[in-house]
C-alpha cells in the first residue's frame, strides 16, 4: 500500500482558513464558510482514515458515529 497523501486536505484547509480570515458580510457568506467547513471536515475524517489503514488499524462505520457523536 502507498504512503497516503495529504494535499487535499492542505488545500481545503488553506481555503477554510482564507474564509474565515473576516467575518462574513451576508448570510449567504456565512453559509458558504459553514459548508466549506463540512467539507473540510468530510477531508481531514477520509485523510485520517488513510493514514490509519496505512499503519494497518481496522477503521470500521461505527468509528465515525464515536468520533462524531451522529
């Protein structure tokens, strides 16, 4: 198995960063920063689930309930 790569997860992270950078003007900002951040967070979960079967750890659903509290 190849070294999992991070560099989605740098870019959208970079992208969030530069989002928040000022405080939204309308609410149709302030949704967009909300929904970059789902999708970040949908990006850092699917980079470290990689990096854990990489290193050979059983990533299972019911992991994601835990981590998350859904």
């Amino acid at each position: 198995m190849n070294k999992p790569r991070l560099d989605n997860y740098s870019k959208v992270l970079q992208k969030l960063d530069e989002a928040m950078a000022r405080p939204p003007s309308s609410l149709l900002e302030r949704d967009g920063i909300i929904q970059r951040f789902e999708y970040c967070l949908e990006i850092a979960w699917n980079s470290a689930k990689k990096v854990l079967e990489y290193h050979e750890y059983k990533v299972e659903p019911r992991t994601v309930d835990f981590i998350f509290g859904s």
